[in-house]
C-alpha cells in the first residue's frame, strides 16, 4: 500500500539538509528530512537521500525506537524503506532547494547604487 504526500511545509534547517512537514493521503502528519548527495556524478546522482519520520500501517519498527523509513538512496541494504510516494513537484522543490543550497551567494555591495552628494 503506498501513501502519498497531500501537502507540504518546509521548515527551517541548518547546514544542507532540507526538513519538511509533510501530511499524508491517510490523514497523517510526518517528518521528511533530505540529505543531499555527496557524488552526484554517480548513477541517479540527482536523488538525494530522503527519510520520512512517521509510525504507518504495517511499517513495524524494528530499528530502536526511532519511527524513520527511507524513502530514496538508503545508506546500505539493510535499513527500512517507507511505503510514502512523495509527488514529483515535491521532489522538484527539494531538488530547486538543494541547488539553491549548493550554489553561492554572490557578495553585494551595500553602497552600490546610492547615489552620493558631497556638498
């Protein structure tokens, strides 16, 4: 059974990562964290790793007591994955979100454009 993302919120984060309230088809309210790719040069290098916070039907927690399922790029085989499908125009403002993340901000100049009169 998959569950899909209805709406969404961003929230403010630190660093790279991107955090989202996101509220699901069935009614639910869950956390979706976004971590950027370290390679992108490497095969599906645009997916960045997401991991969705939520106790869902059928999802058992097997891991310690945190409810976290990956939705995309799992660190290795063996972690849980989530039955949320997030839409693509979320999946397009994550990724506008990490670009915008990655690419610096130019230095403007306070002073610029001020006109001056020396009298």
């Amino acid at each position: 059974m998959k569950i899909g993302v209805d709406d969404w919120h961003f929230r403010p984060s630190e660093n790279d990562t991107v955090v989202l309230d996101v509220f699901l088809d069935n009614g639910q309210h869950a956390m979706l964290e976004v971590n950027p790719m370290k390679n992108t040069q490497a095969v599906n290098g645009e997916v960045p790793e997401m991991i969705v916070f939520c106790e869902l039907p059928g999802e058992r927690l097997v891991e310690g007591t945190c409810p976290s399922r990956w939705i995309a790029r799992p660190p290795n085989k063996s972690c849980a994955w989530s039955n949320v499908t997030p839409p693509m125009a979320l999946i397009q403002q994550i990724k506008d979100r990490l670009a915008g993340a990655r690419t610096p901000q130019p230095l403007v100049n306070p002073n610029e454009g001020v006109a001056r009169s020396y009298a």
